[in-house]
C-alpha cells in the first residue's frame, strides 16, 4: 500500500484539533487510510491505492473534518473569473516522445500568498505522484512554476541539446543542456523519458524564458515557485492525457483545501499530434440512481441520509430525477462511475460485521471430479508410510542446481535463489526436502500430490500446470526394486494395466530409471537418484523415488468409474 | 567393546532382519548405541565390467587402425566391425582428442603405431577398480563415470556398543529363554522345546513416529468442506496465467500504481496467448470508457486513453484466483450460481512472517438477482464462525474490480487484528464485458492467514513447515 511520512503538527493545523496515536487509528479506521506509526512530528500514513489525496495534510484532513461530521460538502475550489488566459502550444516533435500536456493556473485567495508550508506540502506531494501515479516520472510528472515573469503562450518541444543553456533549480549559474544531462544525478535517473537523440524537452515561455526541462528539473531562474507567490502555474507532461491529467488533479487538492482558486490554463495540441493534453473547463459529474444505490448495498436510503452520507465524503450532490448528480473533484481519480458513489455512502455511513446478511443458497456444492482423483493419493501414500509434503511450487536454484539442471521455468524476476523457479516435477521439492532433513535420522519416506508447470520440451505449450503424485523413499539398502514395487502396488490400485520402460532420467543412476506408460501415455517416472545428486543435496542413504502425472492419469482411469 | 554390525550374523547365528530389528529395540531402549562410518568406494558398473571384458571400444579401433595401416578405414565400415552408434562416436571422439587420429576419413593413425600406447588412462583405471587399487587419475575416472563405466558407491559401517543401562542387565535367564516366535521354531516343531522369555509389558515400547496428513493441507481441505456445504461449485485454472485474465479482464488497469499491488512474476521462455478476440474487444472498450459494442453509452470514464492488446497476451504467475472467477464467469453460467476455488497464488513480495510470495487463496463468487454487499459482509460471518472465530470487524479497502469493497479482520492471539476476509460485488465494468447480468459477490480469502489463526501458527512460512519429525508427531 502507498504509504508517506507526514507532519503531525500540519496535520493539527488544518484539522484544528491535537491528534494523539489513539483517537488517529479510530478515526482513521472507517476510511482508507491507516496509521502506521508516530515519532514525533512523523506521521507515517498507509492508504489504498485508489486514494491517493490522503497521502497529503491537507486531503488528509478533509477527509478526516467529514468523517468527524465537522465539515461537510466538498472543499471551495472556485473558478477565476477574471483571470487572464494562459497558453501552452505543444510542438509537434513531442509527440513520439512525451506528448501529453495539461495545466491549470492556481491563485492564492486575497491577503494569503504561498507560504513555506503550503510550498513544502505541494513539493513532498508532488514526488509522491512522481513515484506512484507517474510510475517514477515514466508516465507522468509534473511542474508547478510562478507566473510572475512568464508570457504567454509558452510553449513545449523537443529542442537540440546543444541551443539549451540551463540553470538548474537550487543552482546559480548556468550550464549547458549537455553538461546538465552528463553530470546531473536527475538527469541520470531520468534523463531518458526526455530525450531523443541529441534533442531534449524543454518547456519555455513566449520570451524564450527556459521553466524546465521535463520531466526532469525545473529552472532556477525561471521555474522557482517562493513563499509569497500569488499565481503558480501548475503542468504535467506524460505518456497520455488521462495520466497528465490525474496527477495535476490530484495535486490540486493541497490548494484548494486552503482556500486557493484556480482558472484554465488552454493547450492547443500541435496539429498532427498523436495525443495532446486539454483545459479542464468542464467539470466531471456521475449520475448515481436511488434503485443502484439501494441494490448494491443492501439498505433503503431516505434522500437526505444519502445527500448528508455523500457531504460527510466531502462531495457534493445535486437532487436530480431518481437520484443525484455529483460532482467529482479533480483530486478524485478514483470516482469512475456510479459504483463508486455507492461505495461513498456506503464508507461515510459505516458498516459493521452485524449487520450482514445470511443468503440461503439455492444452488448444490461440489468438487471437481478430478480434485476427488487426485484425493484418492493421499490415503494411499498414508498407507505406505509416507509423510504427506505442501511444498511451495517455486523452487530453489541451489536444488535445481544439485539435480542436473534439468529444464524448468525460470522466474524472470525473482525475488532471492530460494524462489527462482516453478518446478518442473514435485521431485525437485521433495530434494530441497531431503536436502532440510539430513539432520534427522533415516529411513524418511516422503510424499506430496501438488501441481507443477511444465517445462520447455515436453510438447505442451511451457508453463502449462499439471497436477503430480509423488514418493520419496531414502534409507540404506533401499533402491529401485522397492518404487517399482510401489508404483506398480499404486497402479494395480487404480485398476490400470502399466508397462514399465527404460529411460535415461538426468538426475538418476544411469540404467536404473524408467517411465510408466499407460494406454501409451506416459503416466509416470520412477529411479534411483545418483550418489552425485544425493552428494549435492548432503543426502548420505539412497534415494529412490517414483512421481505420478496425475492430469496424464485421470483421463485413462475415469472411463473405469472407480472414482 | 564395539562390534560392527556386519560380523553379528556370525557370531550369534541369527539372520540379519533379526539382528537389525533387536538392534533397533536395543538402542530405542537406550541399551545399545550405534556409530555410523560413511566411506565411499568406486566401483564398475555392468557396462564397464562388460567394457574390461570386451575392451572399451576406443581400444578396439585403435587396435583396427593399427592393423589397416596408411589404408585407414571408412568410418561406414564400422558398424560391421562390431561397433553400435555410441561407441564409434565414443571411440572416435576419444583417439581425436588424444591425438591418435586426424580429423580426415577414412579414418588413419596420425602416428606410428610404436608411439600407440601399451594401456590408455581408461583401461588403466577400470583395471585399477576391478583390482580394488586406489584411483588417482580423478579426471579420467569422472570421464568414465559420465559414460556410465564405473561409479561411486557409499557404505556405512554400523558400530555397535552396549550402553552403561546395556552392560548392567542380567544375561542368565535371557540365554536360556528366547524372544520372539520364528518361522523356524513353529516349522520344525522345535518351539515344544524352547522357554519363552516374559516381557515387561509395562516398558515402554519403541516410539513410533507415524504420517499423518500435513496440517495445513488436511485444514484446507477441511474448509472445503465448509464451501461445498454452503452450495460452492469448485473450480481450477491455470497457475501460469496471461496478463488479461489475470488483471485486464478484472478491471485493473493497465498502467497504474493499483496494479502494483499485485506485482506479478514473470517467467521465461513461456509463449504469449492472445485472449479471445470478441472478449478482448469489449475489455478494452470498458478499459477506455467508451461504449461497449452493442451499448449506447459507456459503462463508466474507465481507466486510460490507450489498451494495449499487447499487454494482455503476456504470461506472468497468476496472481490472485479471481482469476479462475473470471474465467468461470466467461463460460456463462447459469444464475444462481456459486463457485469457489482454494488455489495458490504468486506475487513478488519479500518472504516474512505474515507475507509469502506464494499463497493460497480461496476465490469465491456468488451471483444472483438481489445480491449486495451486506450479504458479502454475512458470508464472511458464515465462514469465519464456521471456523470457530468469532470477533470480526470491517473497514473499508479497494480492489480494482469491485465497489464497494470491504476487508474482514479476525483477532489472532499474537498477532492482533489480521486482514483475512477481503471482496466486495463486482464491477460494471468487470460483470458487462463477460455478460454477466446478474449482481456478483466476490471474495478471494487469504486462506493462508485464516489458517494461521486456526491452527495457532505465528509464523506464515510454519504453513510449509517439511521437517521430518514435526510433521510425523514429534515434538513441534
């Protein structure tokens, strides 16, 4: 789950109120957030995925004064009237690179420029998006600049790297575009989502005046947001317009949870763009009906519960014919449709393990006829004295390694060796078994019924999950003769006639491992593992084992109706 | 004294099960001890007692070549001289390497035949074995061992030694009366002449460690029980699962920190399977907020401007079992229905105490008309009583194919409150595409969690637990 370190004592700012470790895990527990832990001032917040806004102060809080029933409706986020219409024209060299633009102006309300800490909860936020939402800038990043000496239209394009000197943000002097790309650590870290070749992004208003070089840096000339500041202009550049537009939605909520306003910012896409960004100028509403509402959770609402369960979430809704329309805040990604309003009542009215409801079933349960098959094994390895195994289907590469390398599915991004691969056979568990238990004494008889996926080369696409059936046997003077004993004593039990044939296993004394063939089908492997194996695995008694292909099996045994 | 096992037979004229079985009522008694001596010895196998015998073929052309002089001889002669495939490549490749042929046919000695050696490294060695003389030449005797000449064989020598409690007992009465019942005694008749030794039948006996099912299989199958009892439907798929059905068709999106959630492994080398074109059609168009083919308006704003199809074909493990819902759902069944499916699941994740990369799941849907999130909230209630837990309690959580969705918590004695019961009802957008017009509730359970509550586990990795004596009743 995303999780960010916050300010507690920001945090009570907005709030009003102290907020001790105890009463925050109360109150956050009804929403999508959760306390992790306080040290101090740090304030460490964990929340869903879809609800990325209360990964700040402020959405936190507004989330919190609803839950609280001490606000309710959705927080003042008025349009500028008056405000002068800003530009952004996209070059069309953006396009194969990065062509998605969007971007809003925000103004500060009368008498309250930006301050330090509204500034420095928009900057923690915005590398919470950068990580999260923009998928570490890749998808989406974005830029918050003053509009005190920029002219508009600005515009954004892929420039040669050699025409752009740049002072970077925290920097006083500049330096080549090219020096900047070799020697800046942000640079390396994301350098490539803005360049192509010898020609970089750069974003620079109608006097040539350089903001930033997306997605990596802002300029420390002209892209310098300061307390006292009273337009910002707020942009994302990104891999698609939805994307550009959820971050800059979502960064918007650290504004207008304090009382800032904002106007449209217009992108003209350059004409044969792919995909270009566009003003918000027409808000989101959802439509939600009475009957879905009633139908999806389960309780008769009365209108005003569901317009004040709808304000306690910090939303407002409009009584329309059979329901409501709401209107979706622009830090609300997560509201796509009318589920999601339901699911807004729903969490802002609460609902408590009581008040389930039990449905009796109309329908009969059952097991898959083949799960039944393979449940027979079980009392059958019992019987014999085998310890029943659940071993993982990932195994690791030190046993893969003590077995031969025989061809399995390789985990393209494990997490350690002890899971790298999805095992081809239940014999490789039963070694990493055997290889764990040499400090117990012997004979060990081990068994386990478990799916496999099939390697590369066996005529079935790779990958593909089979179901096995397997016995280990080690102890001294064991050998062979005893698991043909025991595979032909399981067959006989399945009412199937067997033929046993040579066949050179990799991970078996040569001439002592076969197949069983069934009908012609081969149902199963059997051998006696050589002493370089059993060496690997520190294993000091012979080994023998015997492994059933149970998915091969059962359509030979079924006719039978033995099961 | 100690005495090896091996030289008992003769002193005592018993047969060697007798032996090993009072052995092993001895030491269990703690009257006797043992002492194991590992060693290793090579030996011929078969083929290369056969090989000493016949000659190992490298020896017999060398020995043809020899005789056919500067004429050499055609490497298709061979056959007919006795040669099967693998032993003229086996020849042929082992004089090239040693320098005694060239790489020209037909086939020629490169030097004169008083250079030829009187035994290779080969004979030397197997010879050598036969004659149980000590082997140097290591590289040479690996080489053999590849081609299945020789091998290594392991002996344990048993060394057996009373105990201080073993040297005390009283042996008079012991050797005039005797233990157990033969086969011998009661064919010859001879047990009329033979006193039986009483036994203690207050000591206790060898302790027997017996299999029994492996806890956390036998609790889960348990719980399927409980499912089947309730009117579930079992159902399976594959564990190595195509992007679409694991995530496209469940409405997660494609590019967005909420699939990370259920970060995937990827593995090599499997091939790509392209979903099925109509269903494809309309996951995409749910994906992208636009209109389902057939509908008039969208289902919802959906998730991105761009599908991609190619997205959808890549093989990862599956990652959850709504996986096999949804492929349960896309074969139409008939409403009501209720299916279920205790599977396991893979995601990239750091192994500790409460996470696995590898985990079981227990997927449920069920679907009819009336169905809403307050009879989710009453399944988890069922299934969690039907345990033996009673404290549940709910938040709300999010899960890219439901609205709403809930998380059921149950108090574990050590670890508090745990997450075990998570779902919700399905989304538009997951339920239209695959034309399910009913309301469906859906969970996947972390049955693995759920377990460690039942069977007082505290650590998630026990559930795994293989170690010999724990699982066979002996001490945890």
């Amino acid at each position: 789950m995303p999780q960010e370190h916050l300010s507690l004592s920001r945090l009570e700012r907005l709030l009003g109120s102290s907020a001790t470790e105890a009463n925050l895990t109360e109150w956050l527990f009804p929403t999508k957030a959760e306390l992790e832990r306080i040290h101090g001032d740090d304030l460490t917040i964990s929340v869903t995925p879809d609800r990325l806004d209360l990964l700040t102060e402020t959405g936190l809080s507004l989330a919190l004064a609803g839950a609280l029933d001490r606000t309710r409706g959705p927080p003042p986020w008025p349009r500028r009237p008056d405000a002068e219409r800003f530009a952004v024209q996209i070059d069309r060299s953006v396009a194969p690179l990065r062509p998605a633009l969007a971007a809003i102006r925000v103004h500060a309300p009368h008498g309250r420029p930006l301050d330090s800490d509204l500034l420095a909860e928009a900057i923690r936020f915005q590398e919470t998006l950068h990580a999260t939402v923009g998928r570490d800038r890749r998808a989406a990043s974005l830029g918050m600049y003053p509009l005190r000496e920029l002219r508009s239209p600005l515009r954004y394009a892929l420039e040669p790297i050699d025409q752009v000197r740049f002072t970077p943000l925290g920097e006083t002097s500049a330096r080549t575009a090219r020096e900047f790309y070799a020697q800046h650590p942000f640079a390396e870290k994301y350098g490539a989502y803005g360049r192509v070749d010898d020609r970089i992004l750069t974003l620079r208003d109608a006097e040539g005046h350089l903001l930033s070089l997306p997605p990596i840096l802002n300029s420390g000339s002209y892209g310098e947001a300061r307390p006292g500041d009273l337009d910002l202009l707020l942009e994302s550049t990104g891999l698609t317009e939805r994307t550009t537009q959820e971050i800059l939605g979502l960064l918007e909520v650290v504004f207008a949870g304090r009382g800032w306003s904002w106007s449209p910012v217009s992108v003209h896409p350059a004409r044969e763009a792919e995909s270009a960004g566009a003003a918000r100028d027409v808000p989101i509403r959802i439509h939600l009906t009475s009957r879905a509402l009633a139908e999806r959770t389960g309780y008769a609402l009365s209108p005003p519960e569901v317009e004040e369960w709808l304000r306690r979430a910090r939303l407002g809704a409009r009584a329309v014919p059979g329901g409501w329309e709401v209107e979706v805040p622009p830090w609300r990604p997560d509201l796509l449709g009318e589920v999601d309003l339901t699911e807004e009542v729903l969490v802002a009215r609460g609902l408590t393990a009581e008040e389930g409801r039990i449905l009796p079933s109309r329908t009969r349960g059952g097991r898959l006829e083949e799960v039944r098959f393979r449940r027979r094994w079980a009392p059958l390895f019992l019987g014999l004295g085998a310890t029943p195994l659940c071993n993982t289907v990932l195994v690791s590469a030190d046993t893969v390694e003590a077995l031969g390398s025989p061809p399995a599915i390789r985990i393209e991004n494990p997490v350690s060796r002890e899971y790298a691969y999805a095992r081809p056979s239940l014999l490789l568990s039963m070694a990493g078994t055997l290889r764990r238990n040499t400090r117990h004494g012997y004979p060990q008889i081990w068994s386990e019924i478990g799916p496999i996926l099939d390697p590369p080369g066996t005529g079935r696409a790779a990958g593909s999950t089979r179901y096995h059936a397997a016995l280990a046997w080690a102890e001294e003077g064991r050998g062979f003769s005893d698991v043909a004993a025991i595979s032909d004593c399981l067959l006989d039990a399945l009412d199937v006639s067997s033929v046993r044939e040579p066949f050179d296993h990799s991970s078996a004394i040569v001439g002592r491992s076969a197949r069983v063939r069934v009908a012609g089908v081969e149902v199963a492997e059997l051998g006696e593992l050589h002493p370089r194996v059993l060496e690997a695995l520190g294993v000091p008694v012979p080994v023998a084992w015997f492994e059933a292909d149970l998915s091969a099996l059962w359509p030979l045994v079924r006719p039978s109706g033995t099961h | 004294m100690p005495i090896e096992e091996g030289a008992i037979p003769e002193l005592t004229g018993l047969s060697p099960d007798q032996i090993r079985g009072a052995l092993q009522r001895l030491k269990s008694k703690r009257l006797a001890v043992v002492e194991e001596l590992h060693r290793s010895e090579p030996s011929l196998t078969p083929r290369g007692r056969a090989a000493l015998v016949d000659r190992l073929p490298e020896r017999r052309l060398l020995d043809l070549l020899h005789a056919a002089g500067s004429a050499g001889i055609p490497i298709s002669a061979l056959p007919a001289a006795g040669f099967s495939g693998e032993e003229r490549s086996a020849a042929i490749g082992r004089l090239r390497r040693a320098g005694y042929l060239d790489g020209t046919t037909p086939l020629r000695l490169k030097v004169d035949s008083g250079s030829l050696p009187a035994r290779l490294p080969e004979e030397a060695v197997l010879e050598a074995i036969d004659r149980a003389q000590p082997v140097d030449d290591q590289a040479t005797f690996r080489q053999l061992e590849r081609r299945g000449l020789v091998q290594t064989e392991h002996h344990t020598m048993k060394r057996w030694a009373a105990t201080e409690a073993g040297r005390r007992l009283p042996l008079d009465d012991i050797d005039s009366q005797v233990g157990p019942v033969t086969a011998g005694m009661l064919l010859g008749g001879r047990w009329r002449e033979l006193s039986f030794r009483p036994y203690d039948v207050r000591s206790p006996p060898p302790h027997r460690l017996s299999p029994r099912p492996h806890p956390y299989a036998a609790w889960l199958e348990e719980f399927e029980e409980i499912l089947v009892g309730l009117g579930f439907q079992q159902a399976e798929g594959p564990l190595l699962e195509t992007e679409f059905w694991n995530a496209d068709v469940l409405f997660m999106p494609q590019d967005h920190p909420a699939r990370s959630i259920h970060d995937a492994l990827t593995v090599e080398g499997a091939p790509e399977i392209p979903p099925p074109e109509p269903l494809l059609l309309r996951v995409a168009a749910a994906h992208e907020g636009r209109p389902l083919p057939g509908l008039a308006v969208p289902l919802s704003r959906g998730w991105s401007d761009r599908y991609d199809p190619a997205v959808a074909r890549r093989p990862v493990l599956r990652s959850q079992t709504t996986a096999v819902s949804a492929r349960f759902l896309a074969d139409g069944p008939r409403p009501p229905f209720r299916m279920f499916s205790i599977d396991r699941n893979f995601r990239r994740e750091e192994v500790d105490a409460r996470h696995h990369l590898e985990f079981t799941q227990c997927e449920g849907v069920l679907g009819e008309e009336g169905v809403s999130i307050r009879h989710v909230v009453g399944m988890f209630r069922e299934l969690a009583e039907a345990i033996g837990v009673r404290e549940l309690k709910l938040r709300p959580s999010y899960f890219p194919f439901t609205e709403p969705s809930i998380e059921g918590y149950v108090r574990h004695p050590l670890l508090g409150w745990i997450e075990v019961f998570p779902g919700g009802l399905l989304r538009p957008e997951v339920l239209a595409p695959l034309g399910v017009e009913v309301p469906v509730a859906a969970w996947g359970i972390g049955i693995a969690r759920l377990a460690m509550v039942a069977l007082g586990v505290n650590d998630i990795r026990e559930l795994y637990d293989d170690d010999y004596l724990r699982l066979r009743g002996g001490n945890r």
